[in-house]
C-alpha cells in the first residue's frame, strides 16, 4: 500500500527546487547567464539591448499574478503560514547595498542569481564573483548588524 504522507514533510523544499529549476532555465533561454548581454542592457547611451527589459516586465507579470493569488490564500502551498509583510523603511544599509549591488552588477555583467547558475559552467569569472559576494555580504553584515 503506497503512504499517502509520504515526502510531505519535503513540500517547500519540492516547490523550491522547481521554483529554482525554472528560474535557472528562463535565465540560460533569454540568455541572462552571459555577462556582455547585461552589460549591453546598462549601456543606454551605446548599442543598448533591451531585452533584459523584457525578461525584467516578464518577471513582474508573472510575480504580480502569483502574488495577487497568493494574497487571497490562508496559508502558503506547503500549509505553513505566510511570512510578515517586510517593513519597507529606506535605511542606510539599504542605499549602502543597492549601491554596492548596481556597481557590482555593471562591473561584472553578473547579477546574484544568473551567477550561482554561471557556477555550473565551472569558468573562472562566476567562481571568483560568487566567492567576492559572499565575502561582500559576510563584510556587510559585520558593518551593518541587523537590529
């Protein structure tokens, strides 16, 4: 007899894995995971390439419907109670981070999440930009404790 409550207990951890498989996919198919497209997305003022404004309007539509959903729920698709709504104050440690982020990110062509994907290439360049951002933030959170 097959044990309806098996892996149950795994629910989050099944939704986040697909959840990251396809975040990873549409990164790899828009071509987000190459730096010199990004880099082609800042440069408004050269031969600028728009489509990352695209997969960016793309993400909001979809964000925006699962949201909207989401809001009209109890609870989250794993049964466990919705997270507190974040408080949306502008601190100095938010105008620090976004900051350091955007330099980062035109520096490099690498944002966060297409360069933990990038790792599975094993180049160089998103090893060494990973290990630079976890330095960064581990730099960041001994600057700026959380209250």
């Amino acid at each position: 007899m097959i044990d309806r409550n098996w892996g149950k207990e795994y629910i989050g951890e099944m939704v986040a894995f697909c959840a990251g498989l396809v975040f990873a996919l549409g990164l790899g198919i828009s071509g987000m995971l190459r730096p010199g497209k990004v880099i082609a997305f800042l440069d408004i003022f050269g031969d600028w390439d728009y489509s990352l404004a695209l997969v960016m309007i793309g993400a909001i539509l979809v964000a925006f419907v699962g949201l909207s959903w989401a809001h009209q729920q109890d609870h989250a698709l794993n049964g466990a109670a919705f997270p507190p709504e974040p408080r949306s104050q502008i601190s100095k440690r938010l105008i620090v981070g976004a900051v350091l982020f955007g330099c980062g990110w035109g520096l490099s062509g690498f944002c966060p999440g297409p360069a933990v994907v990038s790792l599975v290439t094993l180049s160089l360049k998103p090893i060494v930009f990973v290990l630079a951002m976890l330095i960064g933030m581990v730099v960041i959170d001994l600057a700026f404790p959380k209250k």
